[in-house]
C-alpha cells in the first residue's frame, strides 16, 4: 500500500490563514525548507516548524494531531489543467532533519484531488474534509489535467515511516 485515506474534519479557511507565514518564512540559520519551489505544474512551500510562530495555531487546527518543532508543514499546489509527474520525495539522508519519508495531505478543496502512483491499482481520490497518508519514498503524482483551478494542499510530515504515520493517525482518530 502506498497511500490511505482518513475522513478528518478540519476548518480549511483556518488552515488557509497559515499560508502567508508560511510563504513570508525564509529560515536563515539552516538551508532545510523548499521555498517556493515553482515549476510547471506545481508549487511547493514547505518549512519546519521550528522556522515558523505558529505552532500553537497548528496544532489546534490540525488536532489531535499532535505536531513538534521538529516537523514540517506548508502548502502544496497543483495548478489548474496540470498533471504532476510520478516522482518521490525521498532526497536526503535519513540523518537529515527535512528527511520526507511520509506526507499527511489534506485537501483544501471543494473538489477531490486525484493523487496517482506508478501501478495505477494504487490511485486514490482525497475527497474535501479527507486526509491522505501518502508513502512518498515511493513514486506519486497527481492527475488535474481536466481541473480548471488552482489545487491547495496543505502538507505535515512527522518524520515517521509511511506505516508508522498510518498507525499513528489511526490511532487518534
């Protein structure tokens, strides 16, 4: 299994709030975040939250998701009429505090979000008011080809393997 989704209610409009911290943060004591990671078909804004103020908010935002200092969370977006390309996000080291073995997506939108893999038998919708696991040490993408508007994700790492964050989130929920 590469991927499992979870219903999860969440405020989007607070969540949103988030963003312009997000995008504004420029760590300056460390190179571990992926500002503004613009390319065709998407845009990555991903911090740690040791960078950022908001810790508290998040953590009420996201609850009982229980986040660190030490975990990341940002915004990725898919622009409209594109598809991301399979891809995995596994670039650094296990010793790396950015390391991404595992994302928790959740979906911004008033639409689902079609989220692909390399054997298509793994591809899986994240409906609105959903929550998606995603393993992204193994290949993924998403397919918006045929949607008109901007994608929002919002994104936390927990710095747990894929089958340790579904444990974890299976059990809170």
């Amino acid at each position: 299994m590469f991927s499992t989704v979870f219903d999860f209610s969440f405020d989007v409009e607070k969540i949103l709030s988030l963003e312009e911290e997000i995008y504004n943060t420029t760590p300056t004591e460390h190179g571990f975040y992926m500002h503004r990671a613009d390319t065709k078909d998407m845009t990555q804004d991903i911090l740690m939250l040791k960078d950022l103020t908001c810790l508290e908010k998040v953590n009420e935002y996201v609850a009982p998701i229980l986040l660190t200092p030490e975990h990341s969370i940002g915004f990725e977006n898919v622009n409209p009429n594109q598809k991301v390309d399979l891809h995995n996000d596994f670039l650094f080291s296990w010793n790396n505090p950015f390391t991404r073995k595992a994302n928790i997506l959740f979906n911004l939108n008033d639409f689902p979000v079609y989220i692909i893999h390399q054997d298509p038998k793994h591809n899986k919708y994240i409906n609105p008011q959903q929550i998606m696991v995603l393993d992204v040490t193994k290949q993924h993408g998403c397919d918006h080809r045929n949607i008109d508007q901007l994608t929002k994700l919002f994104t936390i790492n927990i710095r747990k393997t894929y089958d340790d964050t579904v444990s974890y989130i299976q059990s809170i929920i």
